[in-house]
C-alpha cells in the first residue's frame, strides 16, 4: 500500500527538519513543472504502509500572490494527498494559525504539528495541544524536529489519520458572522453546482475576498446570475462592514485565530505583558487612519538617509573617480596615446565605472532601511496597511516601498523590487 501526504507551513517554521526526520536519505530533489521553484519529495515505511512525501514551499497563505502559494495550494486542490501536514513554530502559533484555517477550508485531511515546543517553552509559552486538537477536530503532534523528538509519534499520527480518518470540523471549525455567513451559504449553494476542483465554500469565500484567479475560473463556467449575486454581496458587505472584503475576511479569521490562541495558550506574565506592548504597537501601525501617515513619514526618513546621507558619499566617489581619470589622463598623454585612446579610458570605462559605484552609498542605505524594516516586522504591518490601495492598482502592499523611493531615483526603487517575492508584482511595479 502507498500513499502521498504533503507538508505545508510557513518559512522557517521548521519544516525541513520534519521532512528530512520523515525520510531520512530516502529523498530527492527536482523543480515543479513549469517553474523552477525547488520540489522535494521522500519515502518513508511505517508498518506495512510505504508514505511518499511531497515538501510544498512554504508559505503564509493560499490566496496566490506568489509561485510558491499557487504552487501549494495547485498541489492540495489536483493532487488531493491523503493527508496534508501542517508544520507551525510553537513559539510563533497565532501567526502560523493563519495557513491552517486556510488548508482546513480546502481539505479534513489535516493534522497540525506544533514544532520547536523546546524554544516556545522557554520563551514561557506552554501549548495545550489536547485542547487544540479537540477545537480544531484534528490530530495534533508536538515535536523538536531537529533534535528527533516527537518524529515516532509523528509517524504514527500520521498512519493512524490515514487510516482511522477523524471527522475534523474543516469548513464548519471556523465560522463567520451571521451577515457573511449567509453570503457565503447563498454563494457556496450555487457554485456547488457548477462541480469545480475548489470546494464550494472555499469557492465561495475566495469569490467575496475578490481573487482574480478563482472569480476567472467560475465566471467563465457560470451565468451572470451568479457575477451579480456575489457582486452584490461584496457590495452589501462592504457598506455595512464599513472595509473592503479581504480585510474583512481577514480580521474574522484572526479574530478567532486570537479567540484560538488564549483558550489554548498558557503564559508567563513577562510574556503576556510583551505580547500586550506589540498588540498595542500593532493597533497604532495598522490603524485605518494613522497607519498611511506613519508609513509615509517612515518613508521620508527613508529619502533622507538613502539622499542626505548617501549623495555626500557619491560625490566623494564622483572625486575620487575624477581625480584617478585626471592622473591617467595625464599619464597616457605623456606615454603619446592618442585623444582618442584617452577619452575612452578616462571617460569611457573610468567615466562609466565611476557613475556605477557611486550608487553604491545610496542602495546600501536603502537595502539596509529595508532589512531593518523586515527584520523589526514593520514591513508586514506596513503592507497590511497599503495593500487596499495597492490592491486597487494590481499590486501587492510591499510595492509601496519601491514606488514610492523611485520618486528620488529609479535605480534603488527598481533594485528595492527585488524585495517582491511575485516575479509578476516586480514586473508590474516596475
């Protein structure tokens, strides 16, 4: 008997740990077809069942912005694995919550693996995971992956879900309010049938978040009944909600991802204090009226350090470059070269080189804003904050950022781009 599973997680949630403690070197390594994004599979015999299993990318969600999303959600939705594997940091849960509800709408054949307990602990967070799994209605499985702890219990979770499939709740663990709720009935009613790869709800819930690729598919299949029940809906909604769809859906499914986390979650009180600092710095740089103004005066300290800073430094380089096509120039006239032979070292390659190096200054200082930015988890709160506005121009939140240094200079905003993770989202802001 052979059977495929599939992991899933966010990056850096440890989940090459768990595939290599699965397979050890029973493994290999190729691209998904059409890209070259890295596909990983491996084997692994527990009892008399040989387990192939299939590493998706990691990502933060299935809403498609990226390769690596529509390659992981592609993969769960054709290929339908007998068992999707969930890996989440332990000390990061409300966050990785995220990806789990979203798999969840897609397939009950989930189970949830809580990795990294070790450094969750010490960080004063203490997992029920019993409680977990009974909210959740699916198998749950602690585990220290780069240690091997937990790896046999694993194992064995994942025959006995495979073989013993738990009834988890899928669609029904995580509701809406009333008022959604009844949109997505009346919506998910009439997709059904339509009989898509998507399941109806899934459909359903993607057609009110507006995603391009989902309302593409169904619309093309369906009347324009069915364009005018949704549109409607959004329209409704979004009047009476008073926000656009996607951050509705959004805050209903971290509203309960939150509600999850406390009744699960055990903390020190050094630890709830520091989660309730960052929640109020969340509330501050995520709200609908400051977050904007704050961004753009981040923005602004940006411009003065990659120009201010950095345009004193490029004239020394300017001088530097100058005064070395100066001295050359004087000594190639002095050996008999010809003008011509002249200008084209000393203006040509001195001149060229020259005019490269001195936008170094400014894009260290740019791609060091930026890297300070990421590494703070200001630019996820900031392109939560942009991402209706630049959603409204095809783009992703973090496009902000690149567009907005481009107003000083192309060269840094298109090499901010780079930042992007969607080939196309650097294309299309660029």
């Amino acid at each position: 008997m052979e059977i495929t599973i599939a992991l899933a997680g966010n990056p850096n949630a440890g989940k090459t740990s768990i595939f290599n403690g699965l397979t050890g070197s029973h493994q290999h390594v190729g691209n998904w077809p059409g890209v070259t994004v890295e596909r990983k599979e491996g084997e692994f015999i527990h009892g008399n069942i040989k387990i192939k299993v299939v590493d998706l990318p990691g990502t933060y969600s299935l809403t498609p912005y990226t390769i690596d999303e529509r390659i992981a959600r592609d993969f769960i939705v054709k290929e339908k694995p007998e068992l999707v594997v969930v890996i989440a940091d332990a000390s990061n849960l409300e966050r990785n919550l995220y990806l789990l509800i979203e798999i969840m709408q897609l397939t009950k054949k989930t189970l949830l693996v809580l990795n990294m307990v070790d450094i969750a602990e010490k960080k004063g967070i203490k997992i029920n995971h019993q409680s977990l799994s009974k909210i959740l209605g699916i198998p749950v499985v602690k585990t220290i992956a780069n240690k091997g702890v937990g790896i046999k219990e694993l194992k064995d979770k994942i025959v006995e879900a495979i073989k013993n499939p738990q009834e988890n709740v899928g669609e029904g663990s995580f509701l809406f309010n009333e008022r959604i709720e009844l949109a997505v009935s009346e919506i998910r009613d009439r997709v059904s049938k339509l009989r898509l790869i998507f399941p109806p709800r899934f459909i359903a819930l993607k057609l009110l978040e507006k995603d391009d690729e989902i309302r593409e598919l169904v619309f093309s299949k369906a009347d324009n009944g069915l364009r005018t029940v949704v549109d409607a809906w959004i329209a409704r909604l979004e009047k009476e909600l008073g926000d656009d769809m996607a951050s509705i859906l959004a805050a209903e499914k971290y509203a309960f991802i939150h509600g999850l986390y406390n009744e699960v979650v055990e903390l020190k009180s050094s630890v709830e204090r520091q989660i309730d600092i960052t929640d109020r710095v969340d509330r501050v740089l995520t709200n609908r009226y400051l977050g904007i103004p704050l961004f753009l005066f981040i923005m602004w300290i940006i411009f003065q350090l990659v120009f201010k800073v950095g345009n004193p430094l490029a004239d020394i380089i300017d001088k530097l470059m100058g005064s070395l096509a100066a001295l050359i120039s004087e000594v190639l006239s002095k050996w008999g070269a010809s003008s011509y032979a002249i200008s084209f070292i000393t203006d040509g390659i001195i001149g060229g080189v020259g005019s490269v190096l001195a936008f170094i200054p400014r894009i260290m200082l740019l791609f060091l804003a930026i890297a300070i930015l990421e590494d703070s988890g200001y630019m996820a709160r900031a392109a939560f904050g942009m991402d209706k506005l630049m959603h409204s121009l095809g783009l992703h939140g973090k496009s902000a950022i690149p567009m907005i240094v481009s107003f000083g200079c192309n060269i840094p905003g298109i090499l901010a781009t780079r930042t992007l993770k969607s080939e196309k989202d650097r294309i299309l802001t660029i």
